[in-house]
C-alpha cells in the first residue's frame, strides 16, 4: 500500500488488522534458503561480534528487532513475537511517499548446539514486493565470530514497484546494510 503521508497509529492498525487472513504473495514456503529462478536473491553476511556472549547478544537483538531500528523502516507491533502466524506490517519511508507492507513470521531457526537462531517472513497479498525474507545470526566455531546474515528472495508485486523496480533494487541493498549496521551497533552497545 502506497501512501502520499505517513499513516497514522489507528490506520497501522486497521492495516494488521485486515491483513490477519490474507494469503502469502508467493508460494513454496521456504523459498528464501531455496531460491527460484523467478525472484532475485540476495544476501547479506555480516560479522556483529564474537563469542558467545556477542552471540547471546545478537540473537536477543533479532528478537526484538532491533535489525529494522533504521529511522527509515518501522516494524508494526513494534516488538512482534518471532511466533510463526505472527502477521507484521512494515512502514518505509522513500522518496517523498510512505508504503505499508503485510507479512507473516513462517519459521524460526535453530541450529546444533544453540549456534544459530533466526526466523523467516513471507509476503502477504498487501506487500508491495512478493517473496520471504530469512534473518539469522550465528556463531562460527572455528573462528568465534558472530554472524548476521539477511538472505532475500523477491520480485516486484505492485504495479508501482513493478515501475520502480531500479529504485526498489536501491532501497533493498541499502536495507541490507543498514541492517547489517543496526545490529552490529546492538551487539556492541551491549543492547
């Protein structure tokens, strides 16, 4: 949903609201760790600390977050739980317009040995992008590094971002490194 001014709380929430029973925009779930050949891939792998107290860390900040604390995206309820059938809106501020995008938290991750945690959103029909979205931060054995990794597949859904598509392209990358930043600040501060 496009908007010319920024929504405001009550409509925030209508938007959740009404988007509680829609249907994922793309289909098969898991479509972000195996990609398809009709969406974009992409993927962000960022060290955000190391050892395990980072990786107590990051993980508490993917929890909350605080990977979308990046003044120009907003996440709606602010601190949803990383429960599957979770329905999220996300607020992004670009180019003089607002958009308003639906999803829903599929599946959570969790690796050998506590070393890996993270959670994955699909689309919903209100989305202006169609695809899933996978955030995991992990804990390299070898090296002790603390890793966040962003891994998306996508393709443009509304018409709007059909036409924009370059633009979308520019704003999915910047995501990516804000994101990436966001959390590397949230490990360091300590949260």
């Amino acid at each position: 949903m496009f908007l010319v001014r920024r929504p405001s709380a009550r409509d925030v929430e209508r938007f959740l609201s009404d988007s509680q029973d829609l249907p994922l925009s793309y289909s098969p779930v898991g479509l972000a760790s195996r990609p398809s050949p009709d969406f974009t891939c992409d993927e962000q792998v960022a060290v955000v600390g190391s050892g395990d107290g980072a990786f107590v860390r990051a993980a508490a900040a993917l929890s909350e977050w605080r990977h979308f604390d990046l003044g120009w995206v907003e996440l709606f309820p602010r601190k949803a739980p990383i429960v599957p059938g979770t329905v999220i809106a996300v607020l992004i501020r670009h180019l003089g317009f607002w958009s308003l995008n639906g999803g829903r938290i599929l599946y959570q991750l969790a690796g050998t040995a506590g070393a890996e945690f993270g959670f994955a959103y699909g689309t919903l029909t209100n989305h202006a992008e169609s695809g899933e979205e996978i955030f995991s931060v992990s804990l390299e054995p070898a090296t002790g590094n603390v890793l966040y990794t962003l891994r998306a597949a996508s393709r443009p859904r509304a018409p709007l971002a059909r036409l924009g598509y370059p633009v979308a392209r520019v704003l999915q990358a910047r995501f990516r490194r804000d994101s990436a930043t966001a959390m590397k600040g949230a490990v360091a501060d300590g949260m």
